[in-house]
C-alpha cells in the first residue's frame, strides 16, 4: 500500500531496531503527529498465548480516554435514579430496548441491572455486533449502577486479546499531557499482566508498539513500562 508524504517522512524518523521508552515514544508521536485533528493514542500488546487462553477484563484508566463516553443504563426504579445520580447519559428499560430495536446506537458503554438482562436478551443480537453487550465479565451487569457509570465515565475501558493475541486499545489523545498518557499506559499493561494464565509458559508479553492515529507504530521496551 503507497503511504502519504507525511507518513513517509514519520517514518523516517522512527528507527526500526530501536525499542523506545514510554516517554521517548510519546515525545516522538507528538513530534511526527501530522493529522488536522486530535488523534488518537493507541497501544498494542502482542501475548505470547494459547488459543485456550482468555485475556479479557477491564481497567480504569487514571486519565480518561480524552473522549466523552455516553454510557446508557437498563434500569428501574431506585438504580434508574442511581445512574442519574452518577450522570448516565440515558436511562430507560423496555423504551430504550425498543428504541434499539429501531435502529438507534447513539452511546458508547450499555450498563444492565441484572433483572434487566432477560429483556436486555431480546436486542442482544444487535448490542453483540457493535460490542455494546452488557457482560457480568466486564462488570457491565451489575446491582452496584453508581460506581460502574462513575468508573465508566472516568476512563473505565475493556481490553481483550483478539484471535490473533494482540490487545489493541485507544489509551487517551495526542493533546493530553505525556505523564497523564504514560500514566494511562501503565495501568492498562499492569492490567495485562495481572491477567497471565497460570499454566502459561515461557515469556507472556511478545511485543509492544505504541502509534497515533495516522502514525507509524514505535517498538515499545516493555519490560521498562510498569
């Protein structure tokens, strides 16, 4: 694939047999950040894992993601007012699910209380498409709506090791402050490494590479991360 003038000279200053510090890398990103918009600041983290292997949770991210996250909340009654109380963006039940159900997709995070679920059930088709599913495993059905939608809307994320064992994740934007986004880096990869399979031998972490949105991507010396 032919690469733009402005990725091209990115590229010529990223050297290939370098594994960059967190902060040397976010320096660098900033350096050759050549989009007209805010771009993003993604990670990768290739495990060293089996296909049995399921790398899945969530982590607060200390600083945000530097977007506005529209959580949405299937709930009555006194957890209805729960999540207004923690500033959910909607809040409805068998309303909501209809208007679903009518083709409306205008939230990032759905939050479920768990009686909720059996109706929530009916448009899980259409939630599990876009990733909007609420999941006991990711602590998106829950009884506990304040602290979820509190936690959701300060940079609560999920991260999950796809088919190919990389976790690919948006840590936060290029115009946040460096420590905020190495702050945010941090806590993502201990996460990571929180999640290492018990019977899993050898070395875990493969690689890392941290990239903007219309960067090349930067070998990062993850041992030097956490």
């Amino acid at each position: 694939m032919k690469r733009g003038k402005k990725y091209r000279e990115a590229l010529s200053k990223v050297d290939p047999n370098k594994s960059y510090s967190i902060d040397e890398a976010l320096e660098l990103l900033r350096s050759v950040s050549c989009a007209g918009f805010d771009e993003s600041v993604e990670i990768s983290i290739n495990l060293n894992i089996l296909q049995k292997h399921t790398i899945r949770d969530t982590v607060v991210l200390p600083h945000g993601t530097g977007k506005q996250v529209r959580v949405l909340v299937f709930a009555k009654a006194d957890k209805a007012k729960e999540a207004e109380e923690a500033g959910a963006d909607y809040i409805g039940d068998t309303d909501l699910i209809d208007k679903i159900k009518g083709g409306w997709f205008d939230f990032d995070v759905a939050v479920a209380t768990p009686d909720m679920m059996k109706h929530v059930g009916k448009i899980g088709q259409l939630l599990g498409t876009r990733g909007l599913m609420p999941n006991p495993k990711t602590g998106t059905v829950t009884n506990d709506i304040k602290q979820t939608v509190t936690e959701v809307k300060k940079g609560r994320v999920e991260f999950r090791a796809d088919k190919t064992h990389i976790i690919h994740l948006g840590i936060g934007k290029i115009s946040m402050e460096s420590g905020a986004l190495a702050e945010n880096c941090r806590a993502l990869f201990e996460g990571v490494l929180q999640k290492r399979p018990q019977d899993l031998k050898g070395e875990y972490i493969k690689s890392v590479y941290l990239a903007s949105t219309m960067s090349p991507g930067l070998k990062i010396d993850y041992k030097q991360i956490a």
